[in-house]
C-alpha cells in the first residue's frame, strides 16, 4: 500500500530546498538520483517556511531514504528537524 508524508519545516527557505536537493544530486529539472521506492514530490513555501509532500511504494523506503541519504544532507545544511510530520498509508493513489 502507497504511503504518503508531509513534512512541515520552519524558518526554511527555497535556497535550503534547493541546497538539500543538490547535496542529494536531484536537479531542478527533476533528473537525478531519486531514492528507490518515491512515487512522487513536491516542495513550496509556506507563510512560515517550507513543505515537502511524497507519496512512496512503502514507509520502509522513506525511512531507509532518511536514515541513508536525506538525514545527513538535512543535518549537512543546518537545517531543523521538522516541526510538524504527517503520515498516512494511502487508501487511493492515482497518477492523472
């Protein structure tokens, strides 16, 4: 079953994003080293930082995604932890 994450970051800017994304060899064009198992991302500004939203096969491939690769390059940028994490095994994923 899909698994969805939202991750909420404060004080997190699209220079940051941007940064993190390098440091894990994702361009802005969407080619890169994408971790196995996403299914889809998206990223934006918030009034008061940023959001990231993925969809995955699984939560088993976000968490070795974090532990693996995405904790460090957070960690690498200074970055906060996130302030708010939403979760859920997703009942309907569709690609339109």
């Amino acid at each position: 079953m899909p698994y969805g994450i939202v991750l909420v970051f404060e004080g997190v800017g699209a220079d940051q994003y941007w940064a993190v994304n390098d440091r894990l060899g994702i361009a802005a064009d969407g080619t890169g080293d994408w971790p196995p198992g996403i299914r889809s991302h998206c990223g934006g500004p918030t009034a008061t930082g940023w959001i990231v939203t993925e969809v995955w096969d699984s939560k088993a491939d976000q968490e070795a995604f974090m532990a693996s690769r995405l904790g460090a390059a957070l960690g690498a940028e200074g970055l906060p932890a996130p302030s708010q994490i939403i979760e859920s095994e997703l009942v309907n994923y569709q690609t339109i």
